[in-house]
C-alpha cells in the first residue's frame, strides 16, 4: 500500500516507500507530517525539563572552590521528584549534553544517594 487508508495527507503517497540508511530522510518522520510535529514538541518540552533541573542544582546545590556548584543525588532526588518523577532521565540527557558531570552509568535512588552530581 503506497497510501495509508486512515490518513488525510495526499503528499504520503508520492514518497517513496523504503528509504536506505545513507538516505536524509531515513528514520524520519514526512517533513510537516503531525508525527514530526510530536518529535519537536517533545524535543522541546525535554529541553525545558533540563533547563528546570540545573536551576534547580544551581539554588540547591553548593559551589565549590572549582566554582562548579555540586549537589548529592539524595538532595537533588528529594527536591526534583515533587516536580518530575523523570529526574534519572532528564539527568541522563543533561550530561549527555555536556551540562552535569557525575560518575557512573545510572543513578538508582538509596544506593547512589551519596553520589555528587556537578553543574558544569
């Protein structure tokens, strides 16, 4: 089927229907599509999330003689968690972005508590 039944949008059916890996659009969304759309907002809406939490670690946390400003994932944890039950995640992706430093691959709550995370 070169047209899904269920959609409204004719320019679905003029695209081709398999795209290879060195293709731009391979593993995309149709340019303009809802689907698209949803990506974006969700990009979005997660960039906020991150920019909430270093504020947070920022008035939680204490600077030190580095002048990097650290807080334990216990107090982090404890002060996030009334805001967003995401925290590990939104964690994840701000040292994915360069934004937070700590060590391991994962932070589980009770046994990583003492763990220092770093606003970089």
């Amino acid at each position: 089927q070169r047209k899904n039944p269920f959609s409204n949008d004719e320019r679905l059916a003029s695209k081709p229907v398999h795209t290879h890996r060195g293709d731009p659009a391979y593993g995309r969304p149709p340019e303009g599509s809802k689907t698209e759309q949803r990506g974006k907002d969700a990009h979005s809406h997660v960039g906020k999330e991150v920019e909430e939490l270093c504020l947070i670690i920022r008035s939680t946390g204490e600077k030190g003689e580095d002048g990097h400003v650290s807080v334990t994932f216990r107090q982090l944890f404890e002060t996030y968690v009334t805001i967003s039950n995401k925290v590990v995640g939104i964690l994840l992706r701000a040292r994915k972005h360069g934004l937070v430093h700590f060590e391991g691959e994962m932070l589980w709550q009770g046994k990583d508590d003492d763990v220092i995370i770093t606003l970089l």
